[in-house]
C-alpha cells in the first residue's frame, strides 16, 4: 500500500529546502565568477531571509505573510537563476558541510534589513516631500 504525504509534510520539505538553498547562496555570494549584479541581489535575498527581523513584520495582516509565502520563495528562485551551475554545485556542496555543524545565526543580517527600510523610508519621505512642496 502506498503511503500519502501530508500537506503539511510537504511544506515542511519545501521549506527545509529552501533554507537549504538560502544557506547555499550565502556560499555562492563570495564567488568571485559572480556578475556585480548577481552579488547584490544575492546579499539581499540572503540578508532578508537569514535576518531576525522581517522586512514586513508578520504582524500586518495579509502582507506580513506574504512576504514569507511569495517574496522569499520568489527571491531566492531569481537569484539562483542568476548565478552560473557550477557555482551553486560547489555553493551546495558547502552549505552541506557547513548545515552537519549546526545551524548559522547572523545578527549582522538584521542590520543590512534596517538599512534597507530606512532607505526605503527616507526615500518615500522625500518623495512625498517634494509632491507636496510643489503645491
């Protein structure tokens, strides 16, 4: 008899997965075969997914989760697409050994995501500035 995966079972994998991939990109980042732009959405995905704090909190209802569901998942398939096979192989193959050591924690992360927002904010602010100044 065959036996059923729970749904939830096979999120779980889904998600194990792609942490896997996260960790691998961490790796795949300091290649040196890595066009400029690759690196920089790399950093990001990376920092936004590996970081303590949400870019949008979970809180907010609707939006907090999807960028858990939808943002996350669609950032690391774009930068996988972005970086050459043979780098994500020995990139794996990296994050394989590093993940038999135990899990990473990196605060720095949350501070790149700090950053983000703050330029993100100040960016707005500016532009609601000068809309309103030209009234």
């Amino acid at each position: 008899m065959e036996e059923k995966i729970s749904l939830t079972e096979k999120l779980k994998a889904k998600v194990k997965q792609l942490k896997h991939e996260t960790f691998a990109l961490y790796f795949a980042y300091g290649d040196k075969r890595l066009p400029w732009y690759a690196k920089v959405f790399t950093a990001y995905v990376v920092a936004r997914t590996f970081s303590p704090i949400d870019l949008i909190p979970d809180f907010i209802p609707v939006l907090g989760y999807l960028d858990d569901l939808i943002l996350t998942p669609l950032g690391i398939y774009l930068a996988l697409k972005m970086i050459p096979p043979e780098v994500m192989v020995e990139a794996r193959r990296k994050a394989d050994e590093h993940l038999a050591e135990g899990k990473p924690v990196k605060w720095g992360y949350a501070v790149f995501v700090i950053v983000v927002w703050l330029a993100v904010v100040t960016l707005v602010g500016w532009l609601i500035y000068k809309a309103v100044a030209r009234v």
